[in-house]
C-alpha cells in the first residue's frame, strides 16, 4: 500500500513545478499541500469509523479488516490513478514530462509556456 500512497505525490509535485508558472508556483505547492493534508484527515476518519462501527479492538481483532479493505482499495485507487496520469502523459494530449529535457516560461501576460528539447 505504502508504494500505491507514494506514487500519486511523486507524480504532483515534480510535473507541479514543471507545468505552473514560476509566479504561481506557491500557490500551487500551497493548494496541494491543503488537499493532501484533507485526504490524510480524512481517510483516517473514516477508518476510525470503520473500525469503530466494526467493533475493533483486543477482543475482537477481525474488526480491523474493514479498514484494512478501506485502505486496500484507496490504494488501489492511487495505484490507478498514478498509471492512468502516466499513460496520458505518453500520449498525444501529454505535456512532455517523460521528454529528455523540459523547461518551463513564463510569457509577458503571466501565462506558463511549456518547451520540450530533445
């Protein structure tokens, strides 16, 4: 799981600061951070309340299995999600991060300009 929970950030950020504006770029990084750290909220949460409402604890360790599945298939979510990012980034409609070189600019009117050299 803890493979699946990395590659969703190891993805973000690095194609974060590659694909926004240098002026931007905190803002971006900022509202990242702010959704990473509402996931991590409440995912545990909800595990909490699995657990919970499963009646885990010493007595009764099988009731930690409804959040075992919650984060079996959150991962697999992320799992998911990492390769179909990856796979539209090989394609045609990709913003060349899987180029050899890609260097990010910023043009008069604010906008970040994308160049990929071979």
């Amino acid at each position: 799981m803890g493979l699946s929970f990395s590659l969703v950030p190891a993805i973000i950020w690095p194609a974060t600061t590659l694909l926004v504006a240098p002026r931007r770029l905190g803002t971006a990084l900022g509202l990242i951070t702010v959704v990473q750290a509402l996931g991590i909220f409440s995912s545990n949460r909800i595990a909490g309340a699995l657990s919970d409402r499963a009646g885990a604890g010493a007595d009764n360790p099988g009731g930690y299995s409804v959040m075992l599945w919650f984060f079996g298939l959150l991962s697999l979510v992320a799992l998911t999600s990492a390769v179909l990012l990856w796979r539209r980034e090989l394609g045609a409609e990709g913003h060349g991060l899987e180029a050899a070189s890609y260097r990010v600019s910023e043009t008069p009117s604010g906008a970040a300009r994308s160049s990929v050299t071979p």
